[in-house]
C-alpha cells in the first residue's frame, strides 16, 4: 500500500507543480498589418472631405470649357507639387504624367479646348433594391487618405460632335485638403460611341 501511495505522489505532483506554474509567455504579436477601410454609402461613410472633394474634383472636370477661370478652379484642387496621372489611348507607351500646377493647367485646358458636355460621375451600384456611390479610402502614409472611385466618363469631341463614354477607376492621394497624386484607370477598349 505503501509503495502505491508513493507511486500516486509522484505521478501527481508533477502534474500539480505544472497546473502551479507560471504561465508560459505568449509569442509576440504579429507585425502590424495595414487594414484598409471600405465604407459602403459615399455619404453615410466616408468622411464628409473625403465626399466633397471627390464630388468637387468632378463638378471642377466637367465644367471645364477652356476658359481661364474654370481652369484655375481645376488646378486649386492640386498642390503645388502634385502629379497627374493617365494613361494614352492609342499608345502603347505608357501613362503620361502632368506636374502641377503648369502640367495640370495644361491638361485642364486642353481638355476644355477640345472637348464639351464632360459629364463624368460617380458610378452607381445596385444591391438588394438599393444603389450607391461608392468611395473606397485608407490613411496613407503621407499623412492623409488615399481614395479609389468607380467613376463614368462621358464627353462631346467639339470638333467632330461625336459623343464618347467609358467606365474608369481614379485613386487620388490627399494632403492638407488637397490632391498630390492622381492616376486615372481606364481602358482605352472600353471608349464607346453614344449612338444618338
């Protein structure tokens, strides 16, 4: 009997002694991974700037018409070391990049010159009976947000009057209220004629 109580005592102290121990430390937190913000209604989400100057920025385009004054209004959107990025339909090459504010001014008003009726928007989803305009955005490290849009570009050429669409992406960089980066997404295959 003797010798089983001692059997029993050390199979269960060791036991005992484990379950007395201090915790073992857990391992160190994984790297801080980025988390980017979705929000889904552009109103109801979205901080009210990010809203109003993605919607200002298109309200700017649209009313552009060569004219130095709806030019300016374009180019205070920038600042004053801010890059402008698009691609070239038919070419090849590459995207062509416009400094602010002489770049951006000149793109602004080649645009007015040769095109009218721009009516570029946010581009709508529907899910469920509802619709949205949908903004994405996240904290860069730049110290403000980055921002992506579906948008819908329409425009006249002045010279010819035909009429052209095509869905694109734009991702702006913010700072301090204004942009200091843009890059316009679109495919050149997706240019379509509005047939009247």
């Amino acid at each position: 009997m003797r010798r089983a109580a001692i059997l029993f005592a050390a199979s269960i102290i060791p036991v005992c002694l484990l379950a007395q121990a201090p915790p073992t430390p857990k391992p160190a937190a994984p790297a801080k991974v980025p988390i980017v913000i979705i929000p889904g209604l552009a109103e109801a989400a979205a901080p009210e700037a990010i809203t109003s100057l993605v919607k200002t920025w298109l309200d700017a385009w649209n009313k552009l018409d060569g004219t130095a004054a709806a030019t300016q209004k374009f180019v205070d959107l920038y600042a004053p070391d801010a890059t402008h990025e698009v691609g070239s339909p038919g070419r090849p090459l590459g995207p062509e990049f416009f400094a602010a504010p002489e770049g951006i001014r000149k793109m602004a008003e080649e645009f007015g010159k040769t095109c009218t009726e721009a009516a570029y928007r946010l581009e709508t989803f529907t899910a469920n009976e509802k619709a949205s305009d949908l903004i994405y955005y996240a904290d860069g490290p730049w110290g403000g947000p980055a921002i992506a849009v579906p948008y819908t570009g329409a425009f006249t050429v002045r010279e010819t009057k035909r009429r052209y669409f095509y869905p694109g992406v734009a991702v702006f960089h913010i700072k301090a209220g204004k942009i200091i980066y843009a890059r316009f997404y679109q495919d050149r295959d997706e240019l379509a004629e509005v047939r009247p």
